[in-house]
C-alpha cells in the first residue's frame, strides 16, 4: 500500500502542469493593468468562469469530507444537493443582481455604499481572517492524503502546496487563477469518477453498495425536526442552504467571477452551469461513502485502529483497492491536490482585492501607477499565503478538520448572509443596525459554534454515528468501544444545536438585531439608493415605499458615484 512511479508521475505531473500555467499568463500573457489582474478585463467566457467556479467551491474537504461524513454518519448528506438548487435561485433573483451593478472586483464596495466606511472594514477583517484560517484547512486537506500514501510529513507537503500556488497566483493573476481551476476541475472530476468506479466494482456492482449500505443503516434518512440532531432533512435544507446561498451568490471570489464576464445574461448562464456542476461532484463525493462503506462494513478500520481520523478513511480505502490497480492512489492524490490549489488560489486572488481596496488603498496615493498597484497586490498574495502556510503547523491539534471548519465557517457566511440581507432586502437598515447586528451575532453566536465544537469534540458527535462491525476482521488488536451514554452531563440544547443551523442563528441574528436597531435609530432625512436595493423597490410604484422606510444612506445631491451595470 505505497506509492508507484506512475503515482508520484501523476501527481507531480498535476502541480507542474499549474505552475506552466501560471507562467504563461505570468511571461506570456502578463496582466497590464490592475483591472486585468483581477478580472481579466471583464471579457472571460461562460464556461471556464463557471468550472472555475465549481473548482474553487469543491476543495478537498468537500472531497474527503463529504464521503468520510457519509461513512459515519449516513447519506443525510446528499440533501445538500437539493439545496443548492434553492440557493442558486434565490441568489440569482434577489442577490447577484443588485451586486454585479457594482462592476467591482471588491464585493465588499457594497456596504460602503449602503451602509457607511466603517461597515466594509469590518466586513473586510472578518473576511480576511476567515479565508486564512479556512485555506490554511484546505492546504493541509492534501496533505494529510499525500502523507498517508508516501509517509512524508503533512506540514511539508502543505508547505509545498502554499509555496506553489502562491508562486502561479501571483504572477498569472486573474486568468492563470480561471485556467488553472479548469486543468485541476479535470483533475477533480477524474479523481472521483475513478474512485467511484473501481470502487463499485471491488465491491461487486451498484446494487451491492446500496444493499450493504441500507443494511448498515446508511441510507436511513432523518426527516426529524428535532434540531440537536446531527444531520438530516431539514438541517441540510435550512442550515444548507444559507451555507449555499453564500458560496454562490455573495461570496467575495464567486462575485468577482460574475462580474469577469461581460453581461448580466451571460452571469445567470453562468450560475446554472456551476450548479450543474457542484451538484454532480458534491453527489459523487458522498456516494464514494456508501462506496467506502460497502468495503468495510464487516471491518471497520477506524474502530481498528487502522485509520487514526475520520479525515483519513478515504486515503485509506484507495491505497487498499488501488494496490492492485496501478495508478488510481497517483489520480486520486492529483484530485485532491488540484481541488486544494483551485479553492486556495481563488481565495488568495480574492483576498488580494479586498485587502488592497478596504485596508491599503485609504493609505497610499489615489494617484499611484497600475505598475505599483500591480506589484502591490502580488505583495499581498505573497503575504497571505505565508501566513496559511504559518496556519496549517496548528491543525493537526484541531480534531476533525470537517468539524473544525464548519464550526468556523458558519458564524461568518451567517453573518455576511445577514448583512447582505439587511442591506438589500430592508429600506429601514443603517449603519448602526448593521454594526450592532454583526457584534451581536459575532459574541453570542460564535458563543454558541466554539461551545458546540467543544462538544463535538468531547465525544458529542458519537451518538450520531451510525453503527459499525468487526465481525469480519481477521487480525487482533485492542479495542475500546464508545458507550452509548456519554460519561458527561451534556450541555444546555443551544450548544448542542447542528452545526449547520450556526449560519442560519448567525444570519437571523444580524437581521433581527440590525432591523431592531436600525428602527429605533432611523432618520427621516435618509434615503437609498435604488440601484442598492432588491429589484422590487426600483419599481416606479414602489418609489415612495422606499423612501418612507429606508434609513441608511443619506442622499447627496453631489454624489458621483457611477453605477456600471452589466447588462
């Protein structure tokens, strides 16, 4: 169960063919302006938009933690399928368009104009701290796969994987970063397919999976209410959908990606191609699970031993079918690098806009050159990178990196779905309601999420795991099996909460607060812009009705401010 030449062949080949993509945008096709480097000039095509998209989107924890989630937990999973679709719609009605009018690599731009200055800064830092600690995640995905196949340190390799993507993000820009992530989409789709298929077949064919996984309880689905519940129906459609909302309508890099193309027509053309997508490789990823269990479901390696991490079934269950198969461990390593590098370069070419336009830009000379501009954001993906790298030295203290991440990540898209909501769907929110809202979500909500790990960690989530045999296993080890009564007096409920209701409280907290708030502090000489609001508001019989209660942005007859639809 260790690496061949033809794997080490593939999966270099992966990160070779990345970094020659990089420079040929980087020496051949060199980005000459800052508008360029961000955006590709706005002239990009629908498809490789879109797959880069998706790439970015399916990291290697969406890979490995989907199908490891599914393994312990059952297939409640694959209902986020569903709710993708709820999510692509909503946002392309109600959120896409009122943010591509603001023809900006910088989505952020939106609640300086809503709200006040002070409102995208912090909108900013939260961000930025949260895409660090999140890529950090993603980097480290890679390489706890890559260590299990050839024994080299994980912090090297996801040293490595940092140095490198930072390198062809850097000096290819916009359109190395959209190219890459359709190579490495190649990579990812091939990975799971391969997976899939030569799992099925070591198992004996569809029906066996299905069989094995209905007997081993996998595919019971939850419609319970009850929101302590781990996964199920319900939780995936609520908690799931803010999560999706926010990946495909308001995150920063997903933003930056519609506005790269050149009309409003072409931006919904492009959100349908990438939920096609997303779904396709999502429901692949969590089948691999059913796929994974099918083989061990007399044996389970994790009760064994075999697996020290939930995070690591899936490395694992490759290197035992692919032994036998040469080259599958090279594809799939190739997959999960690719998915990293697409997700992680896409964060640092975002997180490059934003840092310059919200934090740098206010210090520097509105009169500087493109050429110091240009020099000026490669600075900060260089930075960034770093500091992920920096990161990843401390996740292997962490636990689950799939419990650690969501945990995380769910206070922040709730409160950017909430502040996005408050500003484009409520007249009557200001900036104080916006401020106070996002400080109240972040104490008590991330209260909440930090308590919910620990809890989690604490054994919480083994009540939820589906059950497991060894009856099968031919080798003697020493076992400690979990009791099915925690030996702890369990929290109050709010801490024992899904974690994926943690964006929906976050998100509802922030509106509830800010609408509060933004109520009692409303002023009448205040009004909104139209173009800032939900299509229903600029309607002309709609006129008075936003006047009457809108509360945040006081009109300036002197203002300049020059709307760029992309129609």
């Amino acid at each position: 169960m260790t690496f061949e030449l033809i794997d080490y062949i593939i999966s270099y080949g992966t990160i070779i063919v990345s970094l020659c993509i990089g420079l040929y945008f980087g020496i051949f096709k060199k980005s000459q302006t800052t508008d360029e480097y961000l955006l590709g000039n706005r002239q990009m095509k629908i498809v490789p938009v879109a797959i880069s998209i998706i790439a970015s989107l399916i990291s290697g924890v969406t890979v490995l933690g989907n199908s490891a989630d599914v393994y312990v937990f059952g297939a409640n999973f694959v209902w986020a399928c569903l709710a993708g679709v709820v999510a692509n719609f909503i946002g392309g009605f109600v959120y896409v368009p009122v943010l591509i009018k603001l023809n900006t690599p910088n989505v952020f731009e939106y609640f300086e104009l809503r709200f006040d200055r002070k409102i995208k800064i912090m909108a900013s830092c939260i961000y930025t701290l949260q895409v660090l600690i999140s890529s950090s995640v993603v980097a480290y995905i890679p390489a706890i796969a890559f260590s299990q196949a050839t024994g080299v340190n994980p912090h090297t390799v996801s040293f490595i994987v940092c140095s490198l993507c930072v390198f062809y993000t850097t000096i290819g820009g916009f359109k190395a970063v959209v190219w890459t992530d359709v190579f490495q989409f190649l990579g990812i789709i091939s990975s799971v397919v391969a997976v899939s298929v030569i799992g099925i077949i070591k198992a004996g064919g569809i029906d066996v999976v299905l069989k094995e996984a209905s007997s081993g309880h996998r595919l019971d689905f939850n419609f319970d209410i009850d929101p302590t519940k781990r996964d199920g129906f319900w939780q995936m459609m609520i908690g799931s959908t803010i999560t999706c909302l926010y990946y495909t309508s308001l995150q920063p890099g997903t933003v930056q990606k519609y506005v790269s193309v050149s009309q409003f027509k072409n931006v919904m053309r492009v959100m349908v191609v990438q939920c096609c997508g997303s779904i396709i490789i999502t429901f692949l990823s969590a089948f691999i699970g059913l796929v994974v269990y099918a083989r061990y479901s007399d044996c389970d390696p994790i009760s064994t031993g075999k697996v020290p991490r939930i995070d690591q079934i899936l490395p694992y269950f490759v290197m035992d079918i692919g032994k036998h198969v040469p080259g599958l461990p090279g594809i799939f390593i190739a997959g999960i690098f690719s998915a990293a590098l697409s997700t992680l370069s896409s964060s640092l070419n975002t997180l490059a806009a934003t840092i310059y336009g919200d934090l740098v830009s206010s210090f520097i000379s509105r009169n500087i050159s493109q050429h110091k501009e240009g020099w000026i954001l490669k600075l900060i993906v260089i930075m960034s990178g770093s500091l992920c790298a920096g990161l990843t030295l401390f996740l292997d203290r962490m636990g689950s990196l799939m419990s650690f991440l969501n945990a995380m990540t769910g206070l922040i898209i709730g409160i950017f779905v909430g502040l996005f909501s408050l500003g484009i769907i409520f007249p009557v929110a200001n900036s104080k309601g916006a401020f106070f809202g996002t400080v109240s979500s972040l104490f008590s909500v991330g209260t909440i999420a930090v308590l919910n790990h620990w809890y989690t960690m604490q054994g919480g989530w083994k009540k939820f795991a589906k059950p497991v045999s060894l009856k099968a296993c031919d080798v003697a080890f020493n076992i400690t099996l979990p009791s099915a009564n925690l030996d702890y007096e369990e929290p109050f409920i709010l801490f024992r909460l899904s974690f994926w209701y943690n964006s929906v409280i976050s998100a509802l907290m922030v509106t509830f607060v800010g609408l509060l708030v933004s109520w009692f502090t409303r002023r009448n000489n205040y009004e909104v812009y139209p173009d800032l609001m939900f299509s229903i508001y600029r309607k002309n019989s709609n006129e008075e009705l936003l006047k009457k209660y809108a509360a945040g942005v006081q009109h300036d007859e002197n203002n300049t401010y020059d709307f760029q639809p992309v129609v």
